[in-house]
C-alpha cells in the first residue's frame, strides 16, 4: 500500500473533522475503520426515505458560529429543535424543567409559585452537602422533579441506584422558569437536512477510506503506513490494558417499522419510570420534517436499553469514577509522550463530547501538533 502522511483510525467527527483538515493543507490521509460504515455513532441508515439515528439521537447544538459555518459548508441544516417529552407512568410532563414542566406537576401558572415549591422542598430535605446523586438532585431541584423525572430514569441509565451514585454525575439541572421547551441553550441548533451521513460525506470527499478494516488486527502494518496517526478508538486497547480495562455504559437499540404515519408526535419520549425497561423512544421521521418521507404511512421508532459494556459492545458512555479516573490518567501519561500518535474523541481521551466541542477539538489539534507542517 502506499506510504501516507496521517493514518486516522476512527471515522467519526473527531476523525473525519482531522483528515478534512489535512486534506485539504495537502496531506495524504487514509481513514480506517472497524465498522462496515464510515461517521461512528452519527451513521444515519436510510429505512423506508427515513434517516434512522443508528447510534441514538444526534442532536447538533452550538454556541460557536466557527463550527456552524463550518458544518453547514458541507450541507444545509434544518431548523429542528429539541424539546423532549417525559412519560411517567402515563402523565406526559415538558423537558428541560420549565414552567410548562411546573403546571403539569402542580397546577402552578407563575414563575414565584413554582420556585416557591422547589424552595421549600429543598429546605424541608434538610440536605446541605450532597453525599450521593439522589441528595445532590433533590438539593437543586426538591423531592417532587426527583421522584417523577430523575430518579427511576437515571437508575435504568446507570444500572445502579441513586443513593450509589456519585453527586458529580448530576452537577447542575437545568431549571427554568420561563415556558419554553427547548432543550439547550445554544445559538444554534439543528439537524443536516437527508442525515448526518451527508456531512461525513463531506469531510472524507477525496480521501482514502477503508472500513471494516480493524487496527488491531494487523497492527504492525498500521502504524508503519504512515508518519502520523490520529487514534480515536479506546485508549486502554492502544495499549493493550496494561493499566486495566475502563469501564462504559453502552444502548442496546430495538429498532421497528410500525404502519402508522405518526406513533408518539414528538422525535424523543423519555421513559422515566421502571414500568419500562427503556429509558427512551426515538421516532426518527420528527428529526426531519421536511423529508418527503415525513408523510410516509409508516414511521420507524427505536427503543433504547441502558446496559453494562461487556467485550463486543459498543462503548458508548465513560464512567468517570475514581477508579476509572486513576487508570485513565496512567494512559494519559503514555499518550501524552507519543511523538507519532495523536489521540482525540470520546474513547481516546475517555470523556463526553457533544459534537460541537468534538469538532472543535480536532481543530484546536490540527492547529496545535500539525497545522504548521
């Protein structure tokens, strides 16, 4: 095979964002990846015109008109916001916490009723250092919110009661007292119009691809392929768990196609009761209204299952605990010192990205260790 400037291991944001980038400074890249597909857990699966999420919900979301641009240039994106519907036990309650979200739990129609309520929850809990995740809920959002939207949903997510939880999983809820539904905060927010796919398509455009082509299987020949390599998979694999195997949350996904034109009327319905073992249902064709598919006499819905990673699973959610954190850091140290290898994403540095902030570290990382060669 010929000899190239950056092999990139990984063909998600992290990845496909770095070989756009070297591409286009006039480096030779080649992209490879495990899976049959190229865009990691953003890969769209087109069912009936319907762009299924594959890997769950992708919501694109960002403050920083740089990486807006820088998205859109690849294809348009449409105007989707997120505004998540709670279930509990039958009774449909409004995502963020808002107002809405306040007179389906109390009947309460002004900002100073609602903050009343939470005010005296939170003193009559008596908690003033938060030893656990329940504590640190009901010391920011009172006893009511905990019970009906946080506590069973949380508990199916992480596979472990809330008492044993730590306080850092939950450091801030987001409460407002306004009536208004959208999810986030940021400037921007939508979804690209015919799937993410299109957007991967377009940062990989010229370069070299291979998928269901794993690194580890013929490691030798990687890392002689070329000068640098850009490693996004997990980092304990890299080097072959000498410090011991980081621990994730993966989701198990039950993907249907039901002959009706509209099941939920919402894109995202979380289930935050244990009456379902799911802790949410995605229909697809809501992420993008103005497919033609959307009129469609069939939807695709998928139910999504929080499970323990076992080998073989798709890691999906790090575990930031103590432990997980102290072997981490013994890998850092490693990867730190490569002068060849550069490591970047969720599985590589062993933490949670939103898409934005991972396009923006590659960015930061090309500009940083190459952008001058």
């Amino acid at each position: 095979m010929s000899h190239y400037d950056y092999l990139i291991v990984g063909s998600g944001l992290y990845g496909a964002t770095f070989a756009y980038l070297a591409h286009s400074h006039g480096k030779r890249c080649l992209v490879i990846d495990k899976r049959h597909h190229l865009g990691g857990n953003i890969h769209c699966e087109n069912i009936n015109g319907i762009n299924v999420h594959k890997y769950g919900a992708h919501i694109f979301h960002t403050s920083d008109k740089r990486i807006w641009d820088f998205v859109n240039g690849f294809v348009p994106f449409n105007r989707y916001t997120n505004s998540p519907i709670a279930n509990y036990h039958g009774k449909l309650y409004n995502l963020p916490f808002n107002m809405n979200t306040f007179y389906q739990m109390w009947g309460v129609t002004t900002p100073d009723e609602a903050k009343n309520i939470i005010d005296k929850q939170i003193q009559e809990s008596g908690i003033t250092t938060p030893n656990n995740l329940e504590e640190q809920a009901i010391s920011l959002v009172g006893r009511d919110i905990y019970e009906k939207l946080i506590k069973e949903y949380t508990e199916k997510q992480w596979g472990r009661k809330c008492p044993d939880l730590p306080t850092f999983i939950i450091r801030r809820l987001p409460v407002r007292f306004t009536f208004d539904n959208n999810y986030f905060n940021d400037t921007y927010q939508g979804i690209p119009i015919g799937g993410y796919n299109r957007l991967i398509d377009g940062l990989l455009n010229g370069i070299d691809t291979l998928t269901d082509t794993d690194f580890f299987t013929d490691r030798k020949k990687w890392e002689q392929i070329a000068d640098i390599i850009i490693f996004t998979g997990k980092i304990d694999e890299f080097y072959d768990y000498r410090f011991g195997k980081l621990n994730y949350r993966t989701v198990r996904f039950e993907t249907e196609c039901l002959n009706t034109q509209n099941y939920q009327g919402n894109a995202v319905v979380n289930y935050t009761s244990h009456e379902q073992p799911y802790t949410r249902i995605i229909e697809h064709k809501h992420f993008e209204p103005e497919n033609p598919a959307y009129m469609n006499k069939q939807t695709i819905i998928s139910k999504e299952y929080s499970v323990e990673w076992q080998n073989g699973m798709e890691p999906f959610y790090p575990i930031n605990n103590e432990s997980n954190t102290s072997i981490y850091t013994q890998y850092k140290l490693l990867a730190d010192n490569e002068q060849h290898i550069i490591f970047g994403g969720r599985l590589a540095e062993y933490k949670y990205y939103d898409m934005d902030d991972v396009i923006a570290k590659a960015m930061n990382d090309w500009s940083k260790f190459n952008g001058n060669n």
